[in-house]
C-alpha cells in the first residue's frame, strides 16, 4: 500500500524531523518538506498530503508583525484544519494552531523556561492517546492557554499546557522528535540559552536523553498510528467532553 505524503513544515534550514519523520517514514508515509521561513510555498490544499505536521523554532508564534512566513502559516493553518486530516503541532507548531484557535500564547509569568527533560502527567482523556508519557523533551520560553473547544491531554508544573487535542489535531508543547544529534546541535548552537531561569544544565539533557529517549520512541510508534487514522470528532462532543 503507498501513502500520500505528510507535509512537515520546519522553519529553518537545519531543522530535521527526527524521530517523528524516522518514524513515519518506517510506516510508509514519503515526507514533503517545506520551510516557509525561506520561501516555500504551502499547498493551497490538501488532497494530495495524508496529514500535516508543524515543528518548532526558535521565533515567537506571536511574531506575524514582524515574520512573513509566522503570519502565513497562521493564515494557512485553517486549511489543514477544514481539510480533517490529522494535524500535529509541536512546540511553536502547537502555539501557531492555539493562536489560530484563539489562544494566548505568552512567557511564562515569572520568566521561567523549560529547557531539558521534565515531568508531565497526563489527563484522564490524554491517556487513551498519550499512555504513560512521563518525561519529556522541552525547548521553550513560551506557553498557550488551552483554547475554548479543546481537551487537555497533559499538563506540568511550569507550564500547566502541554498537549492538547482539537476534532483530530493535536498540540504537544514537548519535543518527542529529539534524537542524539538533534541534542547535541541544539546544545552547541543554544548553550548561551541554559542559564536562562529554569533552565537545566547540558548535562542533564543529555542524561535525560540517555534514560527517557526509548520510551518516547516506543510512544510514537504507538502514537502515530493512532493520530493518522484519528476522524475529526464533532465540536459538540469536544465541549460535553470539558
């Protein structure tokens, strides 16, 4: 059986999908990369993509004044959503669709970050989809509000948000795309960034790495699936289920 292909929007040229595109692409699903921040065009629908998957950056969701491509994807987003094929947001990608449905994405209060591995829980309705996940991969200094017709699917200390589902889209505050190289490219390019507040030590990302990264792998394999074959659920349901 061939699959349509699963558009991955990144926003720089060193971005790589990692363990999610690895992932994928071991299921059958070829992967179209597009980078709008240097110039690609985003499908004016989506007939010929099997789903869509938004990743993170190092912008702000609330940059559209000032970043073309941050204003587009806001503006495109609503087509991934009419379409009904799944939707995956990740970190700025989950802020972006928030936004879109009409959430704040700001920093935290007290300046803090989340830069490491740190704990989540998961909701009672998170768990059919997110099982056990406990300990995740952050890179951030911004949350989102969970929006109106949302579930929250897991939440955390320092920032209460951390996944959320709307009909069959998802957002995941989280990295669970993180490999070793991914690691330590983020490590050698972001260091100045680990003393923000909050912020851990490089070689507890790396011990983390070493301890939680086969599980998230084993969770997306059994994610995945799952999310690809999701149908839109009604709106009305997602509300009685609050």
């Amino acid at each position: 059986m061939s699959f349509l292909p699963v558009l991955i929007i990144v926003h720089q040229s060193t971005s790589n999908p990692g363990q999610i595109g690895a992932c994928l692409q071991e299921m059958g699903y070829p992967l179209d990369i597009r980078i709008p921040a240097i110039g690609d065009e985003l499908p004016e629908t989506l007939d010929r993509h099997s789903a869509t998957v938004i990743f993170g950056g190092p912008m702000s969701a609330n940059d559209d004044d000032k970043l073309p491509h941050i204003r587009r994807e806001l503006d495109w987003i609503p087509i991934a959503l009419d379409s009904e094929k799944p939707f995956l947001g990740i970190c700025l990608g989950a802020q972006l669709l928030a936004r879109v449905l009409g959430a704040n994405v700001s920093p935290h209060p007290d300046g803090l970050t989340e830069l490491g591995y740190y704990p989540v829980r998961t909701t009672s309705e998170g768990r059919s989809t997110l099982g056990d996940l406990s300990c995740v991969y952050q890179w951030h200094r911004e949350g989102f509000e969970l929006p109106y017709s949302a579930v929250r699917l897991a939440t955390g200390d320092t920032f209460p948000n951390q996944a959320f589902r709307y009909k069959n889209a998802y957002g995941l505050q989280f990295h669970p795309e993180m490999t070793k190289k991914i690691l330590a490219w983020w490590l050698s390019q972001g260091s100045a960034q680990l003393t923000q507040p909050g912020a851990q030590p490089g070689y507890l990302h790396r011990r983390g790495h070493r301890r939680h990264a086969s599980n998230v792998k084993q969770w997306l394999e059994v994610f995945l699936p799952i999310w690809l074959q999701a149908r839109a659920i009604p709106e009305t349901a997602m509300r009685h289920s609050l």
